[in-house]
C-alpha cells in the first residue's frame, strides 16, 4: 500500500488506538485476536468511505480528541458520536463526510456528548491508517506492545500516515450521505440486552444463581476495558469451590471470580483461563458490549445455538442490504483484503 499524507493527533482522549478487524489464528502462541471492539461498526465506517471491511482506523474511547487531517479525505464515524464536528459543524454516525486538508475533526468529551448513551466512536479514513502489517494484521495489542502506532496507544502530535484511497477526486468531494445504522434493542429504559448461551461450567452453580443470571440487572462498572467488561449484580455462587484447570476463553465467555461478580472477556483478553465459564454472549451481540456505557444497565437473555446462528444470519443479511443500498447510490465497492482483517474469523 503506497502511503500519502495523513492526519495528526492534536489530542487523543483516554485511549485512542489502531485498529482493524483483530489478528486471527494465534491463539496456540497467547497472542488475542484484539481489533476493534465494535467490528460492525468499523466494517461500517469502512464501507461507507470506499474501504475494504478491514482497513485500519481509530477506535476512540470516551471522546475528547482531536483530529487534523493534512489531505483532502473522506470520512465516516460509527458508534457513539460524541458530539462530533468538523471544524465546528456537527457530523452524524453512519455518514459519509469529505475532508479538507487542514480541517479538524473533534468528539466532546464524555460528560459533554449530547447522547450520552455510548463508550466508544470507530473513525474510518479514505484509504485505512497505515501502519505495518504484524502476524496478519494492523491492530494494536496494547498489552503485548506490538502493533498499530510503535505498539501503543496514540498520543499528542503522533502523525499517521493513509493508504492509496480506493476513491477518485469527485468521490472524495462528493456529498454527505449515510446509512442506517444497526438496531441495538435497548429496552425502554435503556437496558442492553445481551444474548448468552450457557458456558461449560454453568451447571457448577446455584439453582439460585443460574436463575440470577438470566433475571438479574448488571450494572457496567467503570473497571471494564479493551481486556474485560466487570458487571455489578446478585452474588452469582457455585454448588461446590473445587479448583479447576485453565481453560481456553474467547472474547464473550462469561467468567465468574471468587468475588462472584462476573466479567465478559474482550477483544484483549488472555486466551486461557481458569475461573468458571458460566456463560458467552453470542458473538452477535458483542458490538452492543462495546458500546454500552460505563454504569449503564445489562440484561442477560439466555438463548441457544440456533439462536446464536440465527442472530449471526440477521447480521449478515443487515450487512447485505448496507452493501446493496451503497451499490444502489453508485458508491465505490471496494475488493476485500484478507491481510486486513477477516470478518468471519473465530
């Protein structure tokens, strides 16, 4: 990919780091598959700015950053927006925005977003980030220290470079324009549901316990992060306290510590682990993880493995209809790139 001029961090926010579609096929070496959080949401911003699914972008945490693009662009933000603009007039998620060169884009802070109903905005830039490709991918794994920008998470003045857009000069200056973004099912009072299927251990618990689990509120506690999303609620208790060996975990396992407080394995997680699996939320359901905000409230709704394929199917056909609506209104369809990223892998 032949690089050109790109953008510069002039503030990132809590965390603000690149991100692809993850690195698969390295669990047997510890190494986490990472990515963005929220996949949907970055194949989104990917889509609508003539990327390939995988193209690297920002993956931006809590808002309070800014932006300065050094070329003419094309943009588009997925999840929370945060009160975005482009140098002062607002943009909207799911839309598809051209960029003057010199032209800054911003997200307010978390107590500042107008919606206040999210964590974290994926930005997606006409041609990807370019950073080196590493086992596969461009992400950054924040705790090994390899990947993305030198490793780690972007700071004050970092400037990074794009690759060749997939888009001539009249797509790039081309009007705004969106498409609808993904239903997260929030109940009326702004619960997130999550679908679980029952983990390997889950017979290990109460009676009592079990039925919590499916019952209960949990509440999204303020220790979450790219590793793990800590949940508040009922003491979830196992029959018996026998030790158990270390297990392989994947993103969306439910663990249960000692403390009986359960945490939803992320993106970062290790890949081993040795506390009880009571759970894993569909792999359908983890983008809506990703944005649920810091004490907002979750609904744990047990479900199946054909409901888990069926969900994944309802996805796939969401994707479909983006796909056909964007070819509808003469959009660029850009060729899809294993090395950046494979949508479908485990």
């Amino acid at each position: 990919m032949a690089a050109s001029a790109g953008l510069t961090i002039l503030r990132p926010g809590m965390l603000a780091s690149v991100q692809d579609l993850g690195r698969h096929g390295h669990r047997q070496l510890g190494i986490c598959p990472g990515g963005a959080l929220d996949t949907l949401a970055l194949t989104l911003a990917n889509r609508l700015v003539g990327n390939p699914d995988g193209a690297a972008g920002l993956e931006l945490t809590m808002g309070g950053c800014e932006i300065r693009f050094e070329a003419a662009t094309r943009i588009a933000i997925a999840g929370d927006d945060f009160g975005a603009t482009l140098d002062g007039a607002p943009i909207w998620p799911y839309w598809s925005m051209p960029v003057g060169a010199g032209q800054v884009f911003r997200l307010a802070g978390a107590n500042r977003s107008p919606l206040k109903a999210g964590l974290r905005t994926w930005l997606a830039v006409a041609g990807g980030v370019d950073v080196p490709v590493i086992l596969g991918s461009r992400s950054t794994d924040l705790k090994a220290g390899f990947g993305g920008h030198q490793g780690r998470a972007l700071k004050k003045g970092d400037r990074l470079l794009l690759g060749t857009a997939g888009l001539d000069a009249q797509q790039l200056a081309r009007r705004p324009f969106g498409v609808r973004g993904p239903d997260a099912g929030l109940e009326r009072d702004r619960t997130t549901v999550l679908r679980v299927m029952p983990g390997p251990e889950f017979g290990q618990f109460t009676i009592a316990s079990r039925e919590a689990l499916w019952g209960g509120s949990w509440r999204l506690t303020p220790q979450s992060n790219r590793m793990g999303s800590r949940l508040e609620g009922v003491e979830l208790k196992r029959r018996r306290a026998v030790d158990m060996l270390s297990s392989g975990v994947i993103p969306g396992t439910i663990q249960v510590p000692p403390s009986g407080q359960p945490i939803i394995l992320m993106g970062d997680a290790q890949t081993t682990g040795g506390y009880p699996r009571i759970g894993v939320v569909i792999r359908a359901d983890l983008w809506k993880l990703a944005q649920a905000p810091l004490n907002g409230r979750l609904r744990l709704q047990q479900v199946d493995s054909a409901d888990a394929l069926a969900a994944w199917d309802e996805r796939r056909r969401y994707l479909a209809q983006v796909a056909q609506g964007l070819a509808s209104a003469g959009w660029v369809a850009a060729a899809q790139n294993p090395a950046q990223g494979v949508p479908d892998a485990d």
